[in-house]
C-alpha cells in the first residue's frame, strides 16, 4: 500500500495473475488514498444497493496453492488465500488502512535505547473450532518463523526488516533463551513486540503472511502434514476452506466464528485452478467465472467493454539464473544471455499489456527520496539489449569455461509456468536466445509448486521468475539477493551488495535510499537476474461483483468485502 500514488485503487480487481508469482513477496504504513467517493462506496457498501440472493463468487485461483503454512509460505497464490481463511494483528481495509484485526487495539512506546515497543490487546476471536486466539499463537508462530529447524524463508522479515529485538541472534543461535527474544505473550490477551528501531511499516507488515499466526494446537497435532488438506487447518479469517481439490479447485465458504462475520457478505467462493487462457475466458462468457484475466491475445475483444480494467503494480518479472551452476556461475556467459533479449520488443510485442520496460530490479509506485519514486531517483542501470555485444560475452564464456556451444546448449533450460502466457513468453525468450546467440535451449513447463521447490533446491539453470513487494518500500525488492537470504534462489552473493543493503536496513533517510540505488547499480553490474518488466494486471470483471479491494503491495487481494449485486 503506497502513500503517494495508488494506481487505479478505486478499481475491483481479479486474481488471476498471467503468471503466478513465485514470491509476494508484496506491502509500508499505508496512508489514505485519493479513491474517489464512488470507490469508496463500492469497496465498503452502500445502504442502497440491492444484494443477489446467492452471494457467491466464482474466480480462478490459476494455480495449486504450493504451501498455505503462514509461516513457510512464500508465493503469491498461496498469499491470496491465507489472507482469506487467516487473519493477523492487523487488517488492511479497502483504502490500505491499517485496521484492527486479530488485536482490537494497541500501544506504542519508546524504549530506553531506542526502539519501539508495542503492546498489542487482543479481542475476543475464536478459531473455527470454537477455541480462543490466544497471545500463545502469535508467540508461538512467531517463534517458529525464526526458527532455524523450520527455515522459514521470510524469517528475515522478523530478523531484519522488522528488526525485532534478538530476533536475528535468536535465528542465528547466538541466544537460546526466548525470554531475551522481543517476541512475548504477557497473558492470555496480551501480545508484546520490541523492535530495535523505529520501523514506519511495522503495523502493515504484521498483515504479511508470515506475521499471522496458525494455531499452536493443530500444528502441533497434524505436524508435518499441517495445511495439507482442508481438515488439517484451523481458521481465524472471514473464510474457511470448505473443498479443496488438488490441482482442480479449492473452494471457500464463509467463517461464522470470525469475530466480525456480520460484515462478510459472500457465503461462498468457487476458485478454479485453470491455467489456459481460452479455457478461462469461455467460463467468464458463459457466466462460470465472475473475473478472470485478459491474456494480450483477447484484449483487442475486451479494451473497449465496461467490464475491462487495467492495474499497474508494484511487481517486477526478470530472468534469473542458477549463479551455483557449473556454467551460469560465469559472469560473461549471465551477460550473454542478458544482453541477446531484446525486452522492449518482449513488452511491446509480447506481452502488449500496458507493461512497462524495466530499468533496474525495484518497480515504480515505491516510494523514494524528493518526493519522487525510488525507480525515478534510481534511473536505468541496466544494461541494454545487443546482439553483437551478447555474441562477444557468448564467445569470450565459452573460452573461459572450456566448453563448446553444443555442450552448453545440452546443459541450459529454461524453467517455466504451465499457463498458455508462460509458455509463449519461454517460447519468445528461447528464440532471442537462438537468434542472437545460437543455442537453442530446451523449455521445461512445470506446476507452479514443483517449480518453487526446484527454485529452492537449486535445481535449475535459467528460468523466467517474479516478485512482488511485501510492503511499501524499495526495500522489500533490494533485500532480496543478500547472500544466503531466505528468498535468494539464484545461489548469488556479493559483499558490498550485503553491506548497501545492511546501510539500508540501518541508516535513515536518503541515506537509506542512495545505499539502496548503489546496491541496484551493484546487481546490474553483476547480473544473477536480468530484469524484464514491471508488471501491468488485465482482467474482466462482471459488473455485479462489488468490492473486491486489491493493493500494489503484500497479500495483495482482499475479499472480505466483497459483494453480488442483483443481476
């Protein structure tokens, strides 16, 4: 949720992404946004609209969920459901406000050394089987976040970004008592957090995924399959998960134990798990599906309709390179690969979207310095699409590696989504490469989940990724490729990189912000990814949904107020 310039907020937006994102990685304390009063009223209700008899919504989760463990979980699908079925110390409401959520109120003080401390009253919230949220389930989840046996990727969102007092010591093994931990359950209702700075987000980020709390009890007892199946969660959010199909569906009912059930309208929400683009859009024509995306192929049917929307986020799409591999370890060859792609003929005729042409890993909309974006103050680093250049890097890796082109063209493949739009993207990188470079590299399709588990093995060489920012800063984009960073699935470190960003992560101000464009001039030099583009979002939308609130950043997509008019 941005402070400055929330991008067409007052729309209703879809969940179909044209490729699911491998990290929400998506949100800083949001601020009231200009949405106009008529978005406002759409978002929130209004006295004088007339609600469907069945208040069901029917959409296209695209994906199988790969993990819906709050604090393990990592992708965007699995995001936009957690956020559903779950709720944290906070909720963000239909403008990105902060909100009570799981705590009805909350006290900030100062410490003695300078941080932050803040005691958090909790409500009276059941689980949905009947039994309290207790302050021991947000201890208890947050605890396990950091515990290095789990080896939560995000656990540096507790460690660093938060900067939770001992968090990162605690992770690190240095300290073995929780009691000098800033993580505590003072009583049954009383939750208490010490962070070692001021940290402006720190609010909005406790509506992040791996900051809400499962429940200490069905862990406990389901242990590793937790989360696996619709009987192996507990809830605390408007929705539970009522049937789940694996790779076919997974529906959600509303939750009459969460504690502010009399503002959830929809009872139901059907979520297919469609990745073809015809298939998708037939089911919107025929009235199957309430929302669904707009694949570049179908857009000249749908930009001139009413139920056409369009949404710039802060999400970038890049390249990204296994820097562990025998070959891609090389810099020369990652420059090859990176320069023989010529992005804007990709965006402009590829994807024909409305994206827009990457200059460096950190998208527009995060905020900057000077009143500006962070993008705008930052500039293009990246180095620009040429063939002979690429030919040149080609040939000089190829000697530095003692390798020939048939033995690196046997050797490289690019790992990609099974959607339609992830294979004709593949298809379109593959013969940049062929073209300028000579090789023709194999395409493996593979489910979103498997493709995450081969990203954190390390079991790939080149494949096309994307990341969307947690929280509204660059930050949540720069902290990224830190040296054995939870989230660092191209095997990559650099030591000034590691040190701009600790600079970052430390200091205030602009000082913050130039750390954080030298670190971006870093990884441009460097190369572990190439950038592509930043992301623009097509979909339809019926005009009797209502409600469906989407922001830039974190878990991005918000159904509590969602509504079906009378159609």
């Amino acid at each position: 949720m941005r402070k400055q310039k929330w991008l067409l907020l007052l729309l209703v937006l879809v969940l179909t992404l044209s490729l699911a994102l491998t990290g929400c990685g998506k949100k800083e304390e949001p601020k009231p946004t200009a949405k106009e009063e008529e978005g406002k009223d759409d978002a929130k209700g209004s006295g004088e609209e007339k609600l469907a008899e069945e208040q069901v919504l029917r959409i296209n989760w695209s994906q199988e969920p790969p993990d819906l463990d709050p604090q393990t979980t990592t992708d965007q699908v699995s995001f936009w459901i957690i956020n559903a079925v779950y709720e944290g110390l906070v909720r963000l409401d239909p403008d990105g406000n902060v909100q009570p959520g799981l705590a009805e109120k909350w006290d900030e003080e100062e410490t003695e050394d300078g941080g932050v401390k803040y005691t958090f009253h909790l409500r009276d919230a059941q689980w949905s089987d009947g039994t309290p949220v207790t302050a021991e389930d947000f201890e208890y989840s947050w605890f396990r976040a950091i515990d290095p046996d789990v080896a939560a990727e995000y656990s540096y969102q507790l460690t660093d970004t938060a900067g939770i007092k001992n968090a990162g010591k605690y992770f690190e093994g240095e300290i073995k008592d929780k009691k000098e931990v800033g993580i505590k359950a003072v009583d049954e209702k009383t939750f208490q957090v010490e962070l070692e700075r001021d940290v402006p987000f720190f609010l909005s980020l406790t509506s992040f995924p791996t900051f809400i709390p499962a429940q200490k009890a069905a862990i406990e007892e389901f242990g590793d399959k937790f989360a696996s199946e619709t009987d192996k969660m507990v809830y605390s959010g408007p929705f539970v998960i009522s049937e789940w199909e694996h790779e076919q569906k997974l529906n959600l009912k509303k939750n009459e134990k969460y504690w502010d059930a009399k503002n959830v309208k929809l009872e139901e929400i059907h979520g297919d798990m469609i990745t073809e683009n015809n298939t998708a859009i037939n089911l919107y024509e025929t009235g199957e599906l309430d929302v669904t995306g707009v694949a570049p192929e179908f857009l000249d049917n749908y930009k001139d309709s009413e139920e056409f929307k369009n949404l710039a986020e802060a999400t970038t799409w890049y390249i990204q390179y296994n820097c562990e591999d025998e070959f891609l370890k090389n810099k020369n060859l990652r420059y090859a690969l990176s320069l023989a792609i010529d992005k804007k003929a990709f965006v402009d005729n590829v994807l024909k979207n409305g994206s827009i042409l990457a200059e460096g890993l950190t998208p527009t909309l995060l905020p900057g310095k000077d009143g500006k974006e962070f993008a705008e103050n930052r500039g293009n680093v990246l180095p620009e699409y040429d063939a002979e250049k690429a030919k040149e890097y080609f040939d000089k890796a190829l000697e530095e590696l003692g390798t020939t082109k048939e033995e690196l063209e046997k050797h490289l493949t690019f790992l990609t989504g099974e959607s339609d739009v992830a294979k004709k993207q593949a298809a379109a990188i593959q013969n940049m490469w062929k073209q300028n470079l000579g090789i023709e590299v194999e395409i493996e399709a593979v489910a979103f989940k498997i493709r995450i588990d081969r990203y954190n093995r390390k079991d790939y060489t080149t494949t096309f990724a994307g990341w969307g920012g947690d929280y509204n800063d660059p930050l949540t984009f720069m902290d990224l490729w830190v040296t054995d960073g939870g989230n660092n699935d191209t095997g990559w470190g650099n030591k000034d990189y590691d040190e701009a960003i600790k600079k970052a992560i430390e200091a205030d101000g602009d000082e913050r912000i130039d750390a954080m464009i030298e670190a971006e001039k870093i990884l441009a030099e460097e190369l572990p990814i190439i950038p592509i583009y930043y992301n623009a979002r097509n979909f339809v939308e019926k005009p009797y949904v209502k409600g469906i609130a989407r922001f830039p950043v974190g878990a991005d997509t918000e159904y509590k107020w969602t509504r079906i008019l009378e159609h």
